[in-house]
C-alpha cells in the first residue's frame, strides 16, 4: 500500500535569498581551495567590541544562562530605552522595548501582530528581498513599488498614496540607509511619509539596522515623528555583532502585549548570553566609530576605483555599507555576470535580482564591509578581469 503522495506547503514557495546562494557558491569555491573576496553579504569584517566580548566572558562565568523574559531582560530593554534619549532626544518608555533573535525576529512578531492574511504592505523596489519573502510566506501580499533617482530611490506620500488607491495598503515599510542602495532619506521625507501613512491608516514599519554607518546626510529615527509607528533595529551591522543573532524593536502600546504573547510560543526568548553582552555594546563607540572610519575609507575607494572599471553608475552611498552599481556596459544578466565574476575574477557579490525583480538584471551590490586589504585586493581582480 503506497502512503499518499506529501508535498511541501505554498508558503515554503518564496524566491531563494540569492545573496545567501552566492555565499554557498563562494564557500565551495574556498573548500575547493580558492581565493575568493567577499562583497556578497552585509557582514561587517570586524569581530564585535571588545566590551561585549568581555561582557560575555563574565556571563559565561556566572555559570547559568537560561529563559529571560520574552521581551527581553529588563536591564536589556531600559538601556535600549536609554540609548534613544542620548542619540536622538526621544523619549521612549521601557515597556515599549522589545529584544528579539536580530532583525529578522522582528520583522516576523511586526508582520504577525500587525496584518491579517491578504493584507497589503508597500515597498520600495530595490529593496531587502527578505521583507517580500517573509510576507509571502505569512500569507500576505508586498507591493513593490519602483524608485528612482528622482526621489533619491526612496517612496514617496505619493507613492503610497497612488497605490492606495489601487488597491487598499495596510502597512508601508522602508529602510534608511537602505539595501541595497546605501540612500538615506532626510528627515523632512521621512516624516512626511510617516504622516501620510498615518493620514491614510496604515501602519508605518521603519527598518533602521543601518543607524550609526552614516557617511552623509543626517539619520533619524521615525519615533521622531509619530508614537504609532514600529521601529526595528539589530546589533548585527554598527555593532559587528551578526552571529550573536539579537536585536530590538519599539512598538506602539497596543502592539506590545500581542507581539510578546506570539514571541512566547515562537522563541521563547532572546538569547540571554547575547542580550548581556549587547548591554556592553553600547558604551563601545569609539571602537566601533573605528571601524565605521574604516568602512567609510572603503566607501571612498570603491567610488573612485569602480566607474575606473567601468562601473559607471553608482547609486549615492549615503550610509550602510553597499554599493549598487549598474552593469549594463558589461551585461544584461546580473545572475551570469555574478557567477562569472566569482569564478573568473574570486569576487563574490549579489547580484540585482535579488532587490528588484524588475531592473535587477542591471545591477550589482557589492558590500564593503570587508577589510581594506580585500578591498583593494577586489578592484585590482576586476580591473584586470574586465578592462
């Protein structure tokens, strides 16, 4: 008797994270053993301060790590509390604070507490490709919206407004500095939207992982402007901290309660060793404002080295650690491009599809979250792979 025939669910169906793809490639080609630079994934090439490593030595010695609350340690959650009264002149209570497993927690509690299935979130395309993956698999629809230079590649109220009225929005999510594109909004756009999403009911999702790798321009937060939106941030980027896999979140007080009671069944808690260590971090500027100078002198060699090679169009690199650069005097297929690139040249980074499903084929990202040693070492593989 043959068992009826099993198949993985429709929600499993999203796109691959392609940049995590390249990563596998070039990993392959390592064991293999090549030399190969790593553009392809924003992980900073630093190892986290050394306060939070000590930080977590003394929790490790304490013996016991266990549970914490489901929003986090309270001693966690008041400096988070904390740290946007002294960066941004915002007052935002403790009881609002959520700590979750990086980013990627967050934006999962965010799009579960927040929207019903068929609901319909705005984008801007280019933009993370895991906010569209994540949303399809919950059942609900990303609107992708495409930006260009003439808004600096961010939306825009009439955007929103516009696809509005096509069909209902419930939410609008953007990310500044963004990914790919390293722009950033002013604070006069980014208010502005936040009062238009308001205006038109819809929740505001403000991704600021990339606060604190500012090269131009001035960031600010969205709680500036308006207590109802919902803030996400991660220790992952500006503080070097990836594999610690911890972040935070603001929400508005009526999201609070139902985003920790789905945080109690689906993690339980955030790691306790990383939350103890991440309090530390934010007393490690100097060290880390160390590192972002060594970003910032990569951000100045790939804007002069690359339209050298005939990378000649570069998106402005306001902030975060990325360049998305045009390839159309090279090719029209980024995913061909990527992989010749990676095995001819060593080089590895993401190509366009990726971020936007529409014009990606013309584009490349290439991180400089690296060291400076391997940004050189990568111009001087694609000069002489490509002129």
């Amino acid at each position: 008797m043959s068992l009826p025939s099993l198949s993985p669910s429709k929600r499993s169906a999203v796109e691959p994270f392609l940049a995590m793809d390249v990563l596998s490639s070039a990993r392959a080609l390592e064991a293999a053993g090549r030399s190969i630079i790593h553009m392809e994934v924003g992980q900073p090439g630093a190892p986290a301060p050394t306060r939070v490593l000590d930080a977590a030595r003394e929790a490790l010695a304490d013996g016991r790590l266990g549970y914490t609350e489901a929003r986090g340690l309270e001693r966690f959650r008041r400096r988070i509390s904390r740290h946007y009264a002294d960066t941004y002149g915002v007052e935002v209570p403790e009881a609002r604070v959520l700590a979750t497993t990086g980013s990627s927690a967050a934006f999962n509690l965010t799009f579960l507490a927040a929207f019903d299935p068929g609901d319909r979130i705005a984008l801007a395309a280019p933009g993370y490709p895991a906010y569209r993956n994540i949303l399809t698999a919950l059942g609900l629809e990303a609107v992708e919206i495409p930006v260009g230079p003439e808004t600096r590649w961010a939306l825009t109220p009439d955007h929103v407004e516009a696809a509005h009225r096509q069909r209902p929005l419930k939410g609008v999510l953007v990310a500044s500095p963004g990914n790919p594109t390293g722009t950033m909004m002013t604070p006069e756009a980014l208010g502005a939207l936040v009062e238009a999403s308001r205006a038109l009911g819809l929740w505001f999702i403000s991704d600021e992982i990339y606060h604190g790798l500012v090269y131009q321009g001035r960031q600010e937060t969205a709680l500036t402007f308006s207590d109802d939106v919902i803030v996400i941030n991660s220790f992952s980027k500006y503080y070097c901290m990836t594999g610690w896999r911890i972040g935070w979140m603001i929400a508005p007080e009526v999201l609070v309660r139902p985003m920790e009671r789905i945080a109690q069944s689906l993690y339980i808690s955030p790691p306790d060793l990383s939350q103890r260590a991440a309090i530390a971090a934010f007393d490690a500027t100097d060290e880390l404002d160390r590192v972002k100078a060594g970003y910032a002198a990569n951000r100045a060699l790939l804007l002069h080295r690359l339209p050298a090679i005939g990378f000649d169009e570069l998106l402005p690199v306001d902030g975060a650690f990325y360049v998305y650069a045009s390839i159309r005097r090279f090719s029209n297929d980024a995913l061909d491009f990527s992989r010749r690139m990676l095995v001819e040249a060593g080089v590895a980074a993401t190509p366009g599809p990726d971020f936007d499903h529409q014009r990606g084929n013309g584009y490349i990202r290439f991180s400089f979250a690296g060291t400076g040693a391997d940004m050189e070492e990568a111009m001087t593989r694609l000069q002489t792979w490509l002129v």
